[in-house]
C-alpha cells in the first residue's frame, strides 16, 4: 500500500488542496453561473408552459364556439326549412281554397244563367200562348161570323179556350 | 526520456509542497473564475453571445441529467455538483493539452543527477487529484441517498440482519461503495496520463504534424473523460436516492 502510495506520489495535503480548489469552483459557479441561469431557464420555461396552456385552451374554447356556430347553424337551416314548408303549405291550401271559391261562384251564377234564362222562355212561352189564342179567336171570329148565332159562339170560344187551357 | 507517474514538486509553501499538478488546477480554477466574471458583467446583456451559450450548455447539461433521473427534485439537487464536475474535469484535461503543458519547466539537481521538472502537468494526470474528486463524487453520492431515502433505508442496504444472504449482500455493497473511490480515481488518472505519455511519445517521434490528430484525439478523449465521470456520479446517485423494493 505504502508503495503504491509513493509510486503515484500520494500524499493527503495534496488530495486535500484538490479537494478545496474543487470546493472553490463549486462555490463560485454555484454562486455565480447555475443559480441566476437555472432560475431565468425555469422562468423561461414556466412562461412557455404557461403559453402553452393558455394556446390549448384558445384552441379549446375555439372548437367549442366553432361547434356552437355550427349547430346554430344548422338548428337555423332546420327552422329555414321549416318555415319555407310551412309556407308552401300555406300557398297551396290557399291557392285551393281560392279555386274552390272561384268554382263555386261559377257555377252559382251559371245556375242562375240557366235560371234566368228558362223563366224568360216560359214567359216567353207564355206570351206566345197568348197571342196564338188571340189570333186564333180573331180568325175563327172572322170566319164564323156570320154563321153562327150569340150563344153557339160563345160556346165554341168557351170550348176552345178550355181545350187551350187544357192542352196548356 | 523520464516519464514520472507521480506529480513533481515544484516549490513549498510553508511546510507543504506544491506540486506541479496543484498549480494546474489552480490555473484551471483561476481561468474558470475569470469567465464566470466575464459572464457576470454581461448579465444583463441578454444577446451577448458568450452569455447564451454559457446558457445553451447549463440548458444542454441540465436536459442530460432530466434524462437520467426525470424531471424531479433529484435533477435539481445533484445538478450543480454534477456540472462542476464535469466542467472542472473537462477544463483540467484541456488546458492540460496546451502548448507548454509539460514542456516548461526548470532543470533541477535530484540525487546527485539533473532532472528535468515541468512547470506544468495536466491535472487529471496526478492521482491525487483523481482520488480528491472521486472521493467527492462517492461522498456526495452517500448523501443525497441519505437525503432522499432517509438515513434508515439507506443503512439497511449495508448493514442488513434478515438473513445470512441478505448480510453478505450488504457488506457486498459496502465493499463496491469503497472501490468506486478507486474506480473512479484510476479510470480517470488511466487515461489521462496514458494520454499524456501517448503526446510526448509521438512529439519525440515526429515533432511536426504527426502529433496533430493525437491532439485532436485526446481532445475527444478528454471530453469522454469528463462526461463519464459526470455521468457515473450522477447514475450512482439516481441509484442511491430510490428506495429499494
């Protein structure tokens, strides 16, 4: 051991002044460079976190207002489409509701044409009759004039106009 | 051609020696100082350059150490003596490769013959100061196990009476605990020095150009050092600090 020790000049003094020139490089760096750098490297390194997080949570909140947008949209493109079928429907009940109006009143006053029209022919009918009777009595009057006496007359016309009446 | 294992003193202060592997790390501690007070007249500048790559590499060591143990209080509790180790080993290997390095120094009358002393000698190429350190790491290690797993679980891994395997086991895991002192300390000073010897070898060889990608290796090397030392305390320590199931 001893001659190990003189072979490679071992001596404690010496190994103690290493021991002090290292304590003294630990205490100056220490001091000096890893305290100040290592707390500027965490602040650094807790903004950056910090940034981070706050970037995810951007990005967060974004989806979501993007998802409500979107579901607002639709839930709007469903109501659109709501509101254009019921307005469709609107238009065509209306729509027919007029057409039955209008044919309704066509046809009333159509009937009433034809109402019209056939109580003008039988007046008209009527008025016919009427002459018809008169000239036919005139003829007969003027060709039986002398014939025949005051009653026979009388009668024939009676018959004639009750045959009239009866045919009528 | 005289390659010594061991640093050479090169004066006294008091009754104490100083060797020439002290002065190294004393130049490497006084050189890290100065950046440190570089960069703190800079604080405030936050687009000086100097300042954010310092920044770039406490981020860089900070998300190597998250890696191993998560993120979780341990990365903070070990990351300031984790990084100095690693900044400490890897300026003591570089500045070790500097021109200069081994090559001044002064003639010196040592049992009757005259021997050559370099003024300077890499740091890591001394075994005292690999001890030094890989004392600190073992220490630290111990403590930040007791701090997280209570003094209680953490004596049960050594000291355990369930059983005569569980006993063994435990003195098993005392004994590894105090090799990694030495494990750490020659791995480090092992590679190194033979660094160092595989330098001055190929310089004698071929003083120009050759010797140029060996740089460029030991640079490498030197960085591989640092980083397995850093990276060993701290699986060690993340080992340490969780409870045993």
């Amino acid at each position: 051991m001893a001659e190990i020790a003189e072979k490679f000049g071992l001596e404690w003094h010496l190994i103690v002044a290493q021991m002090v020139n290292f304590a003294i490089l630990f205490i100056v760096l220490y001091k000096f460079v890893y305290k100040p750098i290592l707390s500027v490297l965490d602040k650094r390194r807790e903004k950056i976190e910090g940034s981070l997080q706050q970037a995810k949570e951007i990005e967060e909140r974004n989806k979501k207002l993007q998802e409500e947008i979107s579901e607002k949209l639709s839930a709007s493109k469903k109501e659109t489409e709501r509101i254009i079928a019921e307005a469709k429907e609107i238009g065509e009940s209306a729509r027919n509701n007029i057409l039955l109006e209008t044919n309704r009143e066509v046809s009333s006053m159509l009937a009433k044409a034809k109402k019209d029209m056939e109580h003008e022919k039988e007046q008209m009918m009527s008025d016919i009759q009427d002459h018809i009777v008169k000239m036919s009595l005139v003829v007969v009057e003027k060709l039986l004039a002398d014939k025949l006496d005051e009653k026979t007359k009388a009668h024939l016309v009676n018959d004639s106009i009750k045959e009239l009446s009866l045919t009528k | 051609m005289e390659i010594s294992t061991k640093a050479e003193p090169i004066g006294h202060i008091g009754e104490f020696v100083v060797t020439n592997t002290i002065l190294m790390s004393m130049i490497t501690v006084t050189t890290l100082i100065i950046f440190v007070i570089l960069l703190s007249t800079k604080k405030c500048d936050l687009k000086s350059k100097f300042y954010n790559f310092v920044e770039m590499l406490i981020e860089g060591l900070m998300s190597v150490i998250e890696s191993v143990t998560g993120r979780c209080p341990l990365a903070k509790q070990v990351f300031a003596v984790i990084s100095t180790f690693f900044i400490f080993v890897l300026f003591n290997n570089w500045l070790g490769l500097l021109p200069g390095v081994g090559s001044i120094g002064f003639n010196e009358v040592h049992e009757g013959e005259e021997i050559f002393v370099p003024l300077f000698r890499s740091a890591n190429s001394d075994l005292n100061m690999t001890i030094a350190i890989a004392v600190i790491s073992v220490t630290f290690t111990q403590v930040v196990a007791i701090k997280n797993v209570g003094v209680k679980s953490y004596l049960s891994k050594f000291f355990n009476f369930k059983s005569p395997i569980m006993f063994f086991v435990g003195i098993l895991e005392l004994v590894a605990e105090t090799i990694k002192i030495l494990s750490f300390s020659f791995r480090l000073f092992g590679n190194v020095f033979a660094g160092d010897v595989l330098l001055i070898v190929m310089f004698s060889l071929v003083p120009f150009i050759v010797p140029i990608p060996f740089m460029g290796i030991e640079m490498f090397a030197g960085f591989i050092q640092a980083l397995i030392f850093s990276v060993l305390t701290l699986v060690f320590t993340n080992i340490a600090s969780h409870a045993e199931h």
